[in-house]
C-alpha cells in the first residue's frame, strides 16, 4: 500500500491532503484508505527520511508546493536525490529510489486535463531535494508557483483527484530509463514521459554531471534495479559528454540519444 505525505505547513500540500481526506477514516494519527493511507507530518516533507521507520509502506507520495524564483506557474512531479551537497534534506551524493510508472501515469493524466490547467506549465523536474534514504519508491507531486496558487483550494483539489485517481490504480508498466543531460526543467526527457513509452528513474541534469564519478553512477544504477535503458540529452551534456558515456559503456543499459 502507498502512503501520501502533507507537511501541515506547506499550504498546497494540506490542501490536497484536506480534500483527500474526506473520504478516509482516522486511526491514530494516520487516514485509512482502500487503497492508500494518507498522513499529515509535523516537520518539513524534503527532510522525512525518518518517515519509514514510523510509517513502513510500500511507496511514498509527497503532496507538496513548487516554488521557483522564475515565478512560473508549473505543476511538477519528480523524483528525490542529491548529487552533491545536500542543502535541502536528504543525504548528500544519495538518490531516492524513483517510482517512474506512477510518475508516468500522473503526468500523461495531468496533460491530458491540461486544458483545465491551461495557465500552468506541466513538468517533470530534474531530480533534487530529500528525502534520499527510503528504501521504497520516493515522489513528489508539486503545485507552484506562489502563495496565490498553494492557497488556490479549487486547484488543489483538482490536483488531488487526480491523485488519487492514480494512486487507486495500478499503474501500467512501461520500459524504465536513467537520465542524463538536460536543464532542470528537463524538456526532452518530460516529452518522453507524456508523449513516448519510457517511464523515467533518475533524472541527472546537466549542472549535476561534474559530481558524477563511479560511486555515484553505481549508486544511481542500484536505486534504479529495474531500468534497462539510459537516455541521454546530447546536446544538453556539455563538457561531460565523454564521462557520461564511458560510464553507460560499462554498464548492460542500453543508451539512447535524444
């Protein structure tokens, strides 16, 4: 069973949290569902890296605000990792493990209902943030950009049926692939999500790639057991493009340049 996460701080997250619970039944402190659990935490969500020793579930949903200091408005969903220092929760040079078939089926439902999104931006990001040391399947699901959009009750609710639309369903598989390349907003790799047949794991943008040596790659490829395939942004490489492709050289992924 999945359980979704709010930070009762965190506006667009309690939002979504509250119009998901209306349907759940407490016990404790944690909201029962037939098919997911939903809880409300205390402390910041990109800092929950206790959160499985309290609450042991088989995947974990962070409802949460995205904020940017492009101010654009943009409904996100990523997977969580640090490539180097860790500034924001997690441990450093640790990713999470993804959950690349409900973050696939989220953001093709979520586009095709873009039209009730028609002023924001839908993306995946590059993965960042905590937490990083779950060992199950780690996403968030944001809502951004700015104070008027976390404490817009409608467009939280709107996000969360969807939400829950997928969380009670299972999600269909698809090819897994790691990324490499690419800005944080990640164009071609977010294409891929909506539009191809690649499910994504790691997203390792193009600003993370100098930190990438072989403990990291080795450690990126066991959070990513199930991906068989690297896609690769070529242009979006940079001076690294070498390096990364040594490094796919010596694993069995299949490499694909997009």
């Amino acid at each position: 069973m999945q359980l979704l996460v709010a930070y009762q701080l965190d506006p667009a997250g309690s939002n979504m949290a509250s119009y998901i619970i209306q349907d759940m039944v407490k016990q404790g402190d944690v909201y029962r569902g037939k098919n997911f659990d939903l809880v409300v935490i205390s402390t910041p969500a990109i800092s929950a890296d206790w959160i499985e020793e309290k609450y042991p579930y088989d995947s974990y949903v962070f409802l949460s605000k995205h904020a940017s200091e492009s101010g654009t408005l943009a409904l996100t969903c990523h997977s969580t990792g640090n490539f180097s220092e860790a500034q924001f929760g997690g441990f450093s040079r640790q990713v999470a493990i993804p959950h690349p078939y409900l973050q696939k089926s989220y953001m093709k439902h979520l586009w095709k209902k873009r039209n009730n999104f028609s002023k924001f931006e839908i993306t995946i990001e590059a993965t960042h943030h905590g937490p990083t040391a779950l060992s199950k399947p780690t996403l968030f699901i944001e809502i951004g950009t700015t104070k008027k959009e976390w404490n817009d009750k409608k467009l939280c609710e709107n996000v969360a049926k969807i939400v829950v639309e997928e969380v009670c369903k299972d999600s269909e598989k698809h090819k897994i692939a790691i990324c490499f390349g690419g800005t944080h907003y990640p164009k071609k790799f977010n294409e891929e999500l909506i539009e191809g047949d690649f499910a994504l794991g790691t997203v390792v943008p193009k600003h993370a790639l100098d930190y990438l040596d072989g403990a990291l790659f080795s450690h990126i490829l066991d959070r990513n057991k199930d991906a068989k395939y690297a896609l690769v942004d070529w242009g979006g490489l940079g001076k690294n493009k070498k390096k990364i492709n040594d490094l796919i050289q010596t694993t069995d992924l299949e490499m694909i340049k997009v």
